[in-house]
C-alpha cells in the first residue's frame, strides 16, 4: 500500500537570523545576551567585567552607616544598558502572556489594538513605579518628612534602593526606542510616542545627575498615579467595561488635577523656599547646581508639563463626552424597549381575548360551546 505525502505545514519558521526571525524570538535572543552577563558573575576570570553591567557602581563606604552608598558617575551607563535588555525582556513577557490574550478576545481594531497594547505596559508601569516609590519613601527615615527634600543638599550620596529605582527609571524610557523595531509600531506613530518618551528621559535624568534625588522620588511617585490612573480607564473603555470606565472618566479629573497641583506645590516650595536656604553655588566636583538659574529653569519646566497634562486631559475628556452622551443614550432606549415589551405582550393578550369572545358571541349557543371545547377540553358542561 503506497505510502501518503505528508503535508507540509502552511506556516514556515523563518530563516536564521533574518528580519521576520528576529522580529518573532526578540525576547528569547535579548535574554541569552542578558544571561551571558549573568554566567560571567560565575568566574573570577570575568567577574569583575560583569559586574559592572549588573551591580551598581560608584559605591561608598561611610564609617557609622548601616549600609553601602552610592554615587552617580560614568558607570551607570553600563547598568542602564543591561537593564534595558531586561526592560526588552519584560515588556515581551507582558505582551505575550497577558496583552495578547485579552486582545484575543476583544477583537479590536489595529489602531485600537496599538493604543491598548501601549496603554497596557504603560500601566504596569506606572503602578509598580508609584508602588516602589512610595516604598522607599515609607520606609527610608527621611521619606516622609518634606522638609528633608532640600535639608542637606547636595545629596551625592544615594542608598541603593534609590540609586537603583532611577537607573532603571532610565533604563525603561530608553527600551522604548528598540521597541519600535520589535513591536512593529508604524512611523506615522514615532512623533507622538516620542513626545512623551523623550521628556520622561530628560526629566528622570536630570533630576538624577543634579542631585534632586528626593524631589524627583515624590514628583515621580504622585505622577504616576496620575498617569496610572488615566490608562487604566482607557484599557477599561478599550475593554467595553464601560460601566468602570464611566466612574474611573468621573473620578479622574478631581485627582488627576489635585495630584498636578500637589506636584507643582512641592516643586514650587522645594526650589523657591526650600533651596535657597542652603549653600548656594555651583560645584561639579561636589554635586552642587543649587544656582537661581537652575532651580527657576526646573521649576518652570516641571509647572509647565502640569499645565500641558491637564490641558491633554481635558482634551481628552471633550473628545470623550460625545460618545459617552450617545451610549448613555443607547442604554435609555434599551431601557425603555425592555420596559415596554411586557406592557405591550399584556396588552395584546387581553386584546386577542376580547376578540376570541366577541367572535364566540356572533355564533349560535350550541357553536359556541363546540367551540369552548375545543379551546378548553374537558371543561365543558355534558
């Protein structure tokens, strides 16, 4: 009996090393370029290199300190490169495992498939960066007392829970630029992702290389609640969870504008108040930028992006009421339709009844109760 051919399956992996193999297994390929700095901590031969990339640098030792810290200096670009392969890593983990599966199911639109995929990992991070903040600042014994934001500057020298939640502040906003590569994001869309990546990475990295550690730990912690916020009604309304994102779009213009208000009071206390009550001048070699020209340029850039995001905000709001009208309306007429069915099925049952016995009442006694018979069996008198 001659054997049948088999079938050759209709997908075909891609060649080795070419663009759409490279597109698929991105995270598998960044992971093994992660693990080759992992398996070099393994060997004193190469311990040393890989522990550059891996650990924080720039460490200090302060006789009396119960722990190690920190400084910031050249060596924390190799820190940030790592850790943006492990931001590469990560990312692909939730879009696979997470965004892709709910996408699935909502069968959205390509636009509305991009905006949802990036609306998703913006929450994630935004809510475990505000998580990890506020961590450091419950538990660090300076964290919640403001007066400590200006109080000893310039402060050069960092714990490594805080040194390490800026390096890898950085490190996010910069995986974003590989990712337009990975995730295919179109070119029409690079401008108005970049208008946002580019000022977090400014404002992250200045905050960190001027020595505004503590500011920017409180500025950073408020704001991504807010933002948090903002994506989180987004996914709902891309979700067709429209009855929770109808209270988040309620609720999120009173706290978004407290949060740019709290945000602009602090910075506003911090570099008009604050700062100017300690030593003035600037000092490169000792981390010192507390100059007039500094703290006003800093103040005018953070109050000006609060006037910008509530000004997006209620952009966004307007665009939305219009569709927010005609569903409530859609809703009202479903309502009414449900309500009227049952009075109108009553209705029609009492009037054919009526009709039944008029058109009995035209026909002769014997017919009539032939009829009754038949429209009732067993209940007619012998």
């Amino acid at each position: 009996m001659p054997m049948k051919p088999v079938k050759s399956s209709s997908k075909k992996s891609p060649p080795i090393l070419s663009h759409e193999f490279v597109l698929q297994n991105h995270a598998d390929i960044v992971s093994c370029v992660a693990m080759v700095f992992i398996i070099g901590l393994m060997f004193q031969v190469t311990q040393p290199l890989a522990s550059l990339f891996i650990a924080m640098q720039h460490n200090i030792t302060i006789e009396g300190a119960p722990e190690n810290y920190y400084t910031s200096g050249w060596k924390d670009n190799l820190g940030v490169f790592f850790y943006i392969l492990i931001g590469i890593v990560i990312h692909a983990v939730i879009q696979e495992y997470v965004l892709d599966k709910i996408n699935r199911k909502l069968h959205l639109s390509k636009i509305k498939h991009s905006e949802f995929n990036e609306s998703g990992q913006l929450t994630a991070f935004f809510l475990s960066s505000a998580a990890w903040g506020i961590n450091i600042l419950v538990s660090e014994p300076w964290g919640l007392d403001i007066s400590s934001i200006w109080k000893g500057y310039p402060h050069t020298f960092l714990p490594f829970i805080l040194k390490f939640f800026y390096i890898i502040q950085i490190a996010y906003w910069l995986h974003w630029v590989p990712e337009f590569y990975f995730q295919r994001i179109k070119p029409i869309e690079y401008s108005r992702r970049l208008g946002y990546i580019i000022p977090y990475f400014f404002a992250v990295t200045l905050l960190y290389v001027l020595n505004f550690h503590r500011l920017g730990l409180w500025l950073l912690s408020l704001h991504y609640l807010g933002e948090a916020l903002v994506h989180v009604e987004r996914l709902l309304s891309y979700s067709e969870k429209e009855v929770w994102a109808n209270k988040v779009f309620s609720v999120m213009p009173g706290v978004y504008t407290l949060i740019r208000l709290a945000i602009s009071a602090i910075a506003s206390y911090t570099f008009v108040y604050g700062l100017p009550q300690e030593t003035e001048g600037l000092e490169m070699t000792s981390g010192n930028y507390n100059i007039f020209v500094i703290r006003m340029s800093m103040l005018a850039g953070i109050v000006f992006l609060q006037v910008y995001l509530l000004v997006q905000l209620f952009k966004y709001r307007a665009s939305r009421l219009p569709e927010e009208e005609s569903i409530s309306a859609t809703k009202a007429k479903k309502l009414e339709r449900k309500q009227r069915k049952p009075v109108e099925s009553k209705k029609s049952k009492k009037e054919s009844k009526k009709s039944g016995d008029e058109d009995l009442s035209d026909l002769p006694e014997a017919d009539q109760d032939q009829q009754k018979a038949r429209i009732r069996p067993g209940k007619v008198k012998p």
